[in-house]
C-alpha cells in the first residue's frame, strides 16, 4: 500500500493542485469508510454490506469483512489527512476571507482526523493502532515544528517569502 502511495505522489506531485486533489480524495474516502464502521460498531451489526460477518463480530470493519484491512486503509487515510493539514495553502488577497477558509480547511481535516482515529479504535487491530501511531506522531511532531517556524518568522517580522529566500 505504501508503494503505490509513494507511486501515486510521484506520479501526481509535478502537476500542482492534482497531488492536493488525490490526498483529498484518499482522505475523505477513509473518513466516510470510518464513519460506516463506527456506525456498525455502535449498532453492533453483523452485517458487512450485503454478507454476515463471521468473525471479530465486536470489532468494527467499514465495507472490508476483515477489520486489519480496514485499519490498514484507515491509518493510509490518516496520513493523507495529516499531510493535507501540514499543506500551505495559496494567499488571496482578503485576508479575512482567507483565515475564514483556512479555519473551514483545519475544521474539516479535524473531523476527518477525529472519524479515522476512532474508526482504528474501533476495529480493534492491534497492528492497526501501532501503524496508526507511527504515522500520527511524526506527523504532529512535524506539524508543530512547521507551526513554530512560521510563527517565529511572524514574531521576528520578517515576511515567509524573505524568510524562504534566505535560506
């Protein structure tokens, strides 16, 4: 699965707005999958779509019977998520249209982020949560180094673009 994530960046990335569109599209997939599963969980369904689950009854598995794949397709749209989140995104020239939008932005990512994290939970793979917690604490850790960055570039008063020049 990583391979053809990393296959697909590369293919996407040069292209601009395409690689941000493929993130989106992995991303709210994942989050409509997890809330299914969590929807399956709470009301303890046995049913997987149109077949009978058999086994881990009590675990949650979105649209896959198996609940390791679900968490497996999970903690792949987590990443996508969080990347998304750690994303610049282009200036307008409004500036309150601008943070308006970017709050919507971090608001629906947020959600996104919240769905896929319990969907994990509730599908009860253990290897599921590990992998999810390797790719959840790099990406905070490099999401507030990026946060700090930015606003000690703010504090200091010098503009990004001076910033990024100079180094």
């Amino acid at each position: 699965v990583l391979l053809v994530f990393l296959a697909a960046r590369v293919l996407f990335a040069p292209r601009g707005g395409r690689f941000r569109t493929l993130l989106l599209a992995v991303a709210v997939f994942t989050g409509a999958e997890a809330a299914y599963g969590l929807a399956q969980w709470v009301t303890g369904s046995q049913m997987v779509l149109w077949l009978n689950k058999i086994d881990h009854i009590d675990s949650a598995s979105g649209t896959l019977l198996n609940r390791n794949h679900f968490a497996m397709m999970l903690y792949l749209g987590l990443g996508c998520s969080l990347t998304l989140l750690g994303l610049r995104r282009e200036r307008t020239t409004d500036e309150s249209q601008q943070a308006e939008r970017e709050t919507a932005v971090q608001t629906g990512l947020g959600v996104l982020i919240v769905l896929q994290l319990a969907g994990l939970v509730a599908s009860k793979s253990r290897a599921g949560i590990v992998l999810a917690m390797l790719v959840l604490l790099p990406s905070v850790v490099l999401l507030v180094i990026s946060r700090l960055r930015r606003r000690s570039v703010q504090v200091v008063g010098v503009p990004a673009s001076r910033h990024r020049e100079s180094k």
